[in-house]
C-alpha cells in the first residue's frame, strides 16, 4: 500500500507579514573605494598548502604535487594580472632606508 502523499505546500516556509524587509536605495551614489595597496609576490605559495599534510587520496603520493602545481599556477596568473596593473611592489624600493 502507498502512504497518501502531503501537499507540498504545507511543507514551505511561510513568510508573516507583519514583518518587511529594509529597504534600500538601489541607485544611490556609492561611497570612495579605498586606495589601492602594492601586492608583494609570496616566497612559497604551496607552503599553507603543504602545511596541511598529503591529501587523502588513493594510489600514490602524486595528489600532492599536482595540487601544489595547480597553486603555483594560479600565483602566476595572479602575478601576471598585478603586473599588467602595475599593482607590484617595485624590488628597488627599500622602506627601510
């Protein structure tokens, strides 16, 4: 025997409406954005990454290195996105003369 079936629509979250959302100005005039930081590139981009251990896969130890492969990668697509920014700090510049 099937069990008789519930109405879906007892099953839903029904809204009071007593209660409004706050609204607000879509077409406002946004505030300034901050000003934009030089990005250093990292030492070692896989070392938060190795820190967490070899990951849990089967067939070998190979996980690791294609994950800090992928890590590495993505750093230099970043890199690259920076440069064509000019966001990098600039090597020559020394902040602690």
């Amino acid at each position: 025997m099937n069990r008789p079936q519930r109405s879906r629509s007892s099953n839903r979250r029904r809204r009071s409406p007593s209660k409004k959302q706050a609204q607000s100005d879509l077409w406002k005039t946004p505030s300034e954005l901050p000003d934009v930081e030089a990005i250093e590139p990292p030492h070692e981009v896989g070392a938060l990454l190795r820190s967490l251990g070899d990951p849990p896969m089967t067939g070998g130890t190979a996980g690791g290195h294609y994950f800090n492969a992928v890590t590495e990668r993505a750093a230099a697509v970043a890199l690259a996105l920076a440069l064509s920014a000019d966001l990098l700090v600039d090597p020559d510049d020394d902040d602690d003369s």
